[in-house]
C-alpha cells in the first residue's frame, strides 16, 4: 500500500510538471490577439509638450502610462503621458543629449533583471554621417512625479557605415536591444547590439533584412515587442504590421516570419507605436501638437 501511494505521488508530480510548459503557453496565447478592429478609436490628441513626438512605449510599472519623447531639436527629456494625451509627469534627463532621439523601448535593466529600464534610441542620422550613436537607459521610475532622471548613455556604432534609423525593440525576456534602420527599399535592416556599456563603444551585428510587406511598405519609423515577446509590431508612415512567432523564439526568428498587415490610422506624420499593457491592442502616435491618438482594439 505504501509504495502503491509513492508511485501515485510521483505519477502526479510528474503530471503536474508537464502541464507547466501548457499553462506558460496559454497565458501567452490569451494576452495576443487574432484579429483586430477594422478600424481604429481616437482615444486622444497630442499635446504641446509633445509637438514632436517620435515614439511611445507601455509602462512596466505604471501600466496605464506610456513613456513618450520629443526627437532632435527639443531639449533631453522623458514624459509620462496618459492614454488621452494628457501629461502626468515630466522628467528633464541628465548624462546626455537629445542629437535625434527615434524611438522608445521598456525592458529589463542589463545590470539587474528584476527592475524595468526605459531605453531612448538616439539613432536618426537623416544624411547618414554619424560616426557613432546611442542608446540611453533610465531606470524606469517608481513614481510619477516630475523631477530629474540619470540617463546612462551606451554608445555603439555599425561595422558597415552610418544608417538612419527610427526603430528600437526590446525583448522582454532577455533585455537584448535591436535597431531596424528606415530603408526606403523594405522594412529596414534588423541589427542586434552587442557590448554596450557606459564605459566602452558597443557594436551592431546585422541580422536580417526585412523585405516590404505589401504595397509602400517601406521607411519603417517605430516598433515594439509584444509584452509576451511573441510578437513584434513595426510601423511605417502609412501601415503597420504584425510579426508573429511562438513561445521561447527569438527577436530574429520572429521578424523572419512573414509579417500580417492589420489596422492602421491616419497620420500626418506617424512614427509611434505600442501594444496595451494586455497585450490585446495597440496605440498609434504621431508628431505634431494636436494630433489624434488612436487605439487599435481586439476584435477576437
């Protein structure tokens, strides 16, 4: 009877253990979405902090808030912005500059996984002469109180000549950080960044390079990476597309998928986009003081 009930014991042990990888899998699949509204909801509008707002990404620790940023010739700052537009808190940033600041990401911390980083990508190089460029790392805050922020300034250069640039992607498992250029024959060049540290120059190694995905699918200018790290969203002045994989892939594995155009807005000059904190949705942003912030949502 005793070794009867130890053999039962390790019958369910076992059966528990094989419904772990079930369960992480379906958590995933229940925060993407199959199909997205036909149209989009203008949910706000920009406001005049952000005249020229270049990029927006989700909060980690503050899910109803989307970190924003001016790009080049407006001062070196990071805002807390509400899903209406409206501002909750403004951060003047110190250990760098604003040359042209592109694009926004929210991911782990190198330094210590279990705190969120807010990364700017000071990456747009309209004539290509850059001999190097940046990437910035803010401890995401705690609180949304305007003040102050330290900006670590990581800086990398790419092996084969300048690129102009507007994408950053974060993965939210790994911390690793990717640029995707603004081609004006594709989607952009998929590069990973390697060795970056406050006290050395980093390097970008060349992935892949992602063809259009349909008619004037080109210039890519914003992106992120779903909250699962399943999926990738990049967006160009008059589309956006959905790159999606599976459980455990890589950043580069997913964007080699054949990507699925799905719900866009118009924008004058859009170049912002982020998936809801659920993961079920996503926001478009553009530049320009009064202009429409609209929410894609879940149709099933």
């Amino acid at each position: 009877m005793r070794n009867s009930y130890r053999h039962a014991c390790v019958r369910l042990i076992a059966f528990a253990a094989a419904l772990i990888p079930m369960v992480s899998q379906a958590a995933d699949d229940t925060a993407t979405c199959d199909v997205y509204a036909a149209a989009p909801v203008q949910v706000g509008v920009e406001p005049k902090s952000l005249p020229e707002d270049s990029g927006m990404v989700v909060g980690r620790k503050h899910p109803h808030i989307f970190w924003s940023h001016n790009d080049s010739g407006n001062p070196f700052e990071l805002f807390a912005q509400r899903l209406d537009g409206s501002i909750a808190a403004r951060y003047r940033l110190t250990g760098g500059e604003n040359v042209d600041i592109e694009d926004i990401a929210v991911g782990p911390c190198r330094e210590d996984h279990a705190e969120s980083c807010v990364y700017l990508a000071d990456i747009g190089d309209n004539p290509e002469e850059r001999k190097e460029v940046a990437v910035y790392q803010i401890t995401e805050p705690a609180r949304l109180e305007s003040g102050t922020l330290v900006a670590k300034k990581l800086r990398f250069t790419y092996p084969d000549g300048a690129h102009n640039a507007e994408t950053l992607l974060a993965d939210p498992h790994t911390a690793d950080l990717y640029v995707v250029t603004k081609d004006p024959v594709g989607l952009g060049t998929v590069y990973k960044l390697e060795g970056l540290s406050p006290d050395k120059l980093g390097y970008a190694v060349a992935l892949l390079r992602l063809p259009q995905a349909g008619m004037f699918s080109v210039l890519t200018t914003g992106g992120d990476v779903h909250p699962s790290g399943t999926r990738v969203l990049l967006r160009t002045y008059t589309g956006v597309f959905e790159y999606r994989g599976k459980p455990g892939q890589t950043i580069e594995k997913i964007l080699s998928e054949t990507p699925i155009i799905v719900t866009t807005a118009s924008q004058r000059q859009g170049e912002a986009v982020t998936y809801t904190a659920d993961g079920r949705g996503y926001v478009l942003g553009s530049e320009m003081t009064g202009s429409p912030i609209y929410r894609v949502d879940c149709a099933r």
